[in-house]
C-alpha cells in the first residue's frame, strides 16, 4: 500500500449532489482498507453558492483538506467553478468536468458574461482533462438527477484503489432501491467516456 | 468494532448517546446543528430546540441539577447569548454532568463575527476540550462528562467548522446504560447565588481550577509525541492534523485540553526542543500563556490571527516562504442567493418600493442585502433589528417619519426579539416591525421553534401566534399579509409606514422547502420572446430563474420599440411563485397553468 494521500476535490454549485457524491467516494476508499477523511461547508453556501467538497484517503490522513497545488484530481460539477479551483490542483493533476452551465446572478443580470472559454483555460494548463456532457448521460441512464453519479463513473476509471463492483455496491446503498438501477446505469455511463 | 464514517457533529451525538447522556436542549446554529439532530434520534434520549441558547443552558443546568448528564449545544455566537447563566453556573457547580458545546466559525463560513470562544474558558474560569477530528469528537465528549462529574464543574467542548463538518472513520461502541441518578437536592449554599454564597464558591471555583491545572498535568489526552526535535509544535484541534499533514517528522505537544494549560508539560516540551512553535487559529491563546511562563516561542509573528488554517498556511508559516502561486482565472462571484419561489423575494421587492430604512436580522433573509433587491441595511446579530429599528426610530423623530423598518424572521423572532417588540409598546415607538415568517429555521436547514407547532422530536405542541402575541404585547396595529401577492404587501406596507405609533406586520409565507407536495405539480412560466420589451423589471426581482439575454440584431418585439435584450426563464427552477408575472407590465410572462 502507498504512503501518500491522494487528493480529491469535488466543485460546483448547491443542489448538485456533490456531498453525497464524496460520502460515496469516502465509503469506496473504505472498503478498499484505507484511511479517508473529507471535509466541506455547509450552511450559507447551500442557497445557490459554490460548493466544493475535498475527499483524501491513503494509509493515514491527518487534514481532511488539501493545500493549494496538492489537488491529484479535481472535479467540476460545473463548467466555470473548474476555473475557481485550479489553483488547488498539483502539476500534472487531472481535471473532469461537467460541461453543464448554471449562471451566477451577476450574469443572470447582464452584469457580467459567462466565460465562453473555461475549457480552452482548463487545457491551456493541464494535459489531462476529461470533458463530460453529465445531463445528457443522466438523461440517458433514466433520471436527470443522477448528474453526479455518472461524474463518479467518469472519476472511478482513474482511482486504481477500488473495482468498479466496490463503486456499485456502495451506490447500491447509497439511492433509495427506486433510484439504484438508474445510478448503476449512469455510473457505467460515466465511466465509459473516461 | 464497527466502523463508519461521521461528521464531528455526529460523533459527537454518538458519543454522548454511547455515554449515557440522556438530555440536550441547543438552539440551530452554522456549524452546530446537526448535533442536537443526530442526537435528538437515538433512543432513550430527551432533546428538545429551546427558543435561543440562554435558555437551552439554563434547561442543561436544570437536569444536570436533577442529576442527569446533560448538553447545552450552540454555535460561537450563541455562547454570547448563554453568557449570563454561564458565569455563574460555574459557582454553583453542575451536580450531574453538564458540558457546553460551543461550534466556533474560523473563517466566517456561516457567520457574522469570528470570535475565539477558547476565551470564555478563561473568562468563566471552565475547562475546556477540542478535539481534532471524528473519532476524538467522540472520544472527547464522555470525557467531558466526565471531569464534570469528577470535578462538579461545567466543561467546554470546542469544535471548528472543519471539525463539525469533515467526516472521518469512527469506530463505533455499545451504550453503556449507568444507574438512574436522578435527584432533588436542596443545597441553597450551593445553588442560590446571592452575594453571601456566591463569594464561598468564588473561593471553590479557584480551589477547583488549581485541582484541573494539576489533573491536566497526567491527561493522557495533552500527549507528547517526540521525533524530530529541531522544531516543536504546540497545537490542538484542527490545526494539528494541518501541521502533522505537512510536518510529520517533527515533536508535537498535542492538547487534548486547551485551558487550562499543563503548565509543567509546556516546560518540559520546550525544554526538548530546539525551537518552539505554537499553531493555532484565530487568537493567541495558548502562545500567550506560554510566553507568560516565560518560554520564548513563536506564533502569530508568522501565522495569521484571521481566518481558519490549512496545511499550506501552516507549511509557510514555519518554513517562512510565500508559495508563488499565480492567482486562479478571475471568474463571475457566486453568492448564496434566496431560492426560486422564497417568500422573502415578495417582501423585500415591495419593501424597496417604499425606499424605508431596513434594519434587518440573522437568516436566509439577510441575503437580500445584495443588488439587485438590496432589501435591508444592517445586520448585527440575532434580535437586533427591532431595537435598532426603534432606536433610530426615537433618534430621527419626525424626519424619520415613515422610513424605518425592521425585519426579523420567524425563528429569530422567538429567539431575542419579544422583549425588544415589548419594548417598543412601552417606550411609544413609531417605527414597522415585520415578522419574516416562513414557518421554519430555514438558513440552518429547516429546524422547528415555538411557532411552528411541532417539536425537535416531532411531537405535535403549542404553536406561538405571532400576531395575538404582538397585541398583547401592546402593539395595536398587526396586520398579516402574504408576500408573494406584490400589491396587497405594497398596500399595506404603505399604510402602516403612514400611521402613528408602532406596527407588526406578519409576511407569511412558508419555505420553499416545506412546499413538497406543490412542488411536484409545477407549471413553470416562461417568457413571451416576441412580447418582452426588455424593460428588466422582472431582473430587479434577483430570482435564479430569471436571466438576460443579449439580443443578437437589436430586434424589434411585437409591441413596438427596438431592445437590447430579453428575459428567459429557466423552466427547471421556476416554481410558479408568480412574482415575475405580477412586475411584467408587458404582458410577457405566461403559465401553462396561469398565475398561481
């Protein structure tokens, strides 16, 4: 086993499932023996705001956040909260994004634009980016809510520490029995475009 | 042993359930609530949501009085409001076991001061624990209780925003039911604190705190963890999982307890290394006692006294280097906004029409402050509104006639604002008070209080009518009116600003949240193309579903004169509240359903 913490960081917007997403992950990582801590905020961020949701695991974790350019993966639930977080990743991280847009208030009043770019920014910077249409494959697997569950998809082709059948059992868990067989097909979705 | 993964707040409640606590009684707060949730569903457990934190102390000390082992739970901030029993229940001592959680806010995340409630140990002469992540939390918590029974004292448990809010691995064990030690006990020297006792236990509380500084001394928890002795580092809570992230091979002095102090510990620490380090958030606390004793170390010469750590902060702190890191691509703020539907937007949008001065409370409300609704003007802590609204109200006289308001929500109403609402009656105030009232604690995730007629355990109870309320308080104009009908609200708004002597005004109007079961017959509206003049009236409501487009070739809409732009609607957040409907002067907006 590793000595060295991997590092997650899971961004996007409130309502997009992303802190049950890195409960998932967390409960992956544990079944596959390793330490795991995660950490996020709640509270004010819920109503629409940024959210993100650092996850790390390894042998042993002390902090449950990363430092800035520590960051192995992030994850984007949105197109341009990608931008807001690069920083956190290392040199030579990985980036998934969601190209889904959900426009802040101050482009919704005219104020300002959306950057029609942020990809382009993205792989200007880093060699290993994954470009997903999540709503469109959550769409596909039969529930427009399972967005988060095919970014999981995607992320879990690059976390060798785990087989897909231990992503499974614990998504299993994770739905209500109604919404498993919907999240089982998104997750496979998901993991086929990695 | 079964392992699971759990939030500090959680572990927390686990903890207490597994030692036996049997009581807690909290107010919601941001990072704290979900104690008193998770705790308020084991079995065999009392915990109720009293109307603000001095009285969920006071209700701890009354159990821990009966013999219970008891929690009184609240944010930093709320610690504010419990400080008057707290100085002096430790006088008089807890009987049972009583144990204060305070869930302090680095950072702010969630709050309106940053505040280092380690200070209050030392103020109210308490001890007080924190713990570093999950698994500690629980730990700690049955240790808490039990200095509290060892030493008749109540006890501090200090956690931090990451501390509440990570989930860590968490093993977990079996309850241990003590014996029933309930009890009436009379001891007036003890626990009527009139000048003549109070001085004995005065003397008791120093005896009690030199018995602590000498306990502190061999608590396994204050560990000593010697490596690499060039540098050593003093920490506790969240900030020594930071450091060990980035310093592994350092000597640490880990404090389980953070006052009081093991002083000769401190000594000896210092005396195996060669330099001294103290890390710490917010403020100084433990760098200055230890300066005191004379120990040369540092601390906030290199970290910084705002804001809560991480393991980078730390790394530069120490290593003395900034990391040059170019600054992320500046990209559009996404602030917090009120959702799609919230009944405040009615409120605030017809509040901006009357061009009043808004002094304006703690809750999902106060989001209002920023453009485009900009719907309140200040904002200091929980109940304020009222009585800054009747203050400036007297200080202005005629020339503030008819311009000050005062907002205050449902949950913050019962929590501090009654006597400063009886207050207004008494004194002849001249200002409108509105009860936000969206019949929940909704910026803390849906809590109940006194007026929503259910409790924390979801017993059907007494419901608060706020309007009978404000009558009997002496307020004779109350009127009620709901928020999302644009017209009625700027109507009576009007009316109530133009009379004399002080009015309520309840605006109910239920969360969106606690609107499930409308919610799933949506007929959202949407927007004419052809028909909107992009006159933005509706953007001056700041709803999430509606945004501006740029018109490509400066069309012409079928009503007439040349745009800029248009208003769409997403129809994925639209929840039909109507407002949009109600400001269009063009007629562009439509429903499936028709207005609702």
């Amino acid at each position: 086993m590793k000595d060295s913490v991997t590092s997650l960081l899971l961004a996007g917007v409130g309502g997009q499932g992303i802190l049950l997403a890195s409960d998932i992950i967390c409960k992956v990582m544990m079944k596959a023996g390793l330490d795991v801590k995660k950490s996020e905020v709640h509270g004010m961020a819920q109503r629409g705001g940024c959210v993100t949701s650092h996850v790390r695991y390894g042998r042993k974790v002390y902090s449950p956040i990363a430092k800035e350019g520590d960051v192995n993966v992030l994850i984007s639930f949105e197109k341009l909260e990608t931008l807001r977080y690069l920083n956190f990743l290392t040199a030579g991280g990985r980036v998934i994004i969601n190209e889904e847009e959900i426009l802040p208030p101050s482009v919704n009043l005219g104020e300002t634009a959306y950057p029609v770019d942020a990809v382009d920014i993205v792989r200007s910077q880093f060699k290993d980016v994954l470009v997903v249409n999540a709503p469109a494959l959550a769409r596909k697997a039969g529930n427009i809510r399972a967005v988060s569950t095919v970014m999981l998809g995607a992320l879990s082709k690059y976390l060798l520490e785990a087989s897909p059948d231990d992503w499974k059992s614990v998504i299993g868990k994770e739905f209500s029995e109604k919404l498993v067989p919907a999240n089982l097909k998104a997750f496979d979705l998901g993991r086929e475009t990695a | 042993m079964h392992k699971q993964l759990m939030s500090g707040n959680e572990a927390i409640a686990r903890g207490a359930f597994e030692h036996g606590v049997t009581f807690a009684a909290g107010y919601p707060g941001t990072p704290s609530t979900e104690i008193m949730e998770a705790f308020s569903r084991y079995k065999g457990v009392y915990a109720e949501w009293s109307p603000n934190e001095k009285v969920a102390l006071e209700v701890a000390i009354g159990a821990a009085l009966a013999g219970l082992k008891a929690m009184a739970v609240m944010k930093h901030v709320g610690v504010n409001v419990a400080a008057d029993p707290l100085f002096t229940v430790s006088y008089t001592g807890t009987n049972g076991a009583l144990v204060i959680i305070t869930a302090d806010d680095p950072s702010l995340h969630s709050s309106q001061n940053e505040q280092d409630n380690r200070n209050y140990a030392k103020f109210a002469k308490i001890p007080m624990l924190e713990p570093s992540d999950s698994q500690e939390a629980k730990t700690f918590i049955k240790i808490a209780m039990d200095i509290s029974e060892k030493f008749d004292s109540p006890v501090f448990l200090r956690t931090t925003t990451r501390v509440s809010h990570s989930k860590s691995v968490v093993g977990l064990e079996e309850p241990t039911n003590g014996e029933d030690r309930r009890v009436i006990k009379f001891d007036p020297a003890k626990y009527v604190m009139v000048p003549a006792h109070a001085r004995v236990r005065r003397v008791a509380v120093e005896k009690r705190m030199e018995q602590l500084n000498e306990w502190a001394e061999t608590f396994p928890e204050n560990r000593m963890e010697i490596q690499n002795t060039a540098i050593g580092i003093i920490t506790a809570g969240m900030s020594y999982n930071y450091a060990k992230d980035v310093f592994p091979g350092y000597s640490y002095l880990k404090l389980g307890m953070v006052h009081p102090l093991p002083e000769k510990m401190i000594r000896t620490f210092a005396s195996k290394v060669k330099e001294l380090y103290v890390v710490e958030e917010l403020d100084p606390f433990i760098e200055e006692q230890v300066r005191a004793m004379g120990i040369p170390v540092t601390g906030k010469k290199v970290f910084p006294y705002t804001s809560e750590f991480d393991p980078g902060v730390v790394e530069e702190g120490i290593k003395a280097h900034k990391r040059g890191r170019k600054p992320p691509p500046a990209v559009p703020s996404r602030p917090p906004n009120l959702c799609p539907g919230c009944p405040h937007r009615g409120l605030f949008y017809a509040l901006g029409e009357t061009k009043a001065f808004v002094t304006g409370d703690i809750g999902c409300y106060t989001l209002s402050f920023m453009k485009p609704l900009q719907g309140l003007h200040t904002c200091i802590c929980m109940g304020a509104s009222i009585g800054m609204a009747h203050g400036m109200s007297k200080a202005l006289g005629e020339k503030g006639k008819g311009k000050i308001v005062g907002v205050i929500g449902d949950s913050t109403f019962v929590h501090s604002g009654i006597t400063p609402l009886l207050n207004m009656a008494y004194n002849k105030s001249d200002a409108v008070i509105i009860i936000a009232d969206n019949r929940t604690t909704a910026m803390t995730g849906m809590q109940d209080h006194p007026a929503t007629g259910t409790t924390l355990q979801g017993e059907k109870t007494k419901e608060l009518d706020f309007a009978a309320l404000a009558k009997v308080l002496g307020i004779e104009s109350v009127r009620v009116i709901h928020p999302l009908n644009i017209k009625e609200t700027t109507a009576v708004l009007k009316e109530e600003l133009g009379k004399e002597g002080p009015s309520v005004i309840v605006s109910r109007g239920p969360c969106i949240f606690l609107q499930r079961e409308r919610l799933k017959s949506i007929k959202p509206f949407t927007v004419d193309t052809d028909v909107c003049t992009g006159c933005q009236l509706c953007l001056g409501l700041g709803c999430p579903a509606i945004s501006w487009k740029k018109e490509e070739a400066g069309l012409v809409p079928r009503t007439g004169k040349k745009r800029k732009g248009f208003a769409s609607i997403d129809e994925a957040l639209c929840v039909q509240c109507s407002l949009c409907f109600q400001v269009c002067r063009a007629d562009a907006i439509k429903s499936a359903g028709g207005p609702s």
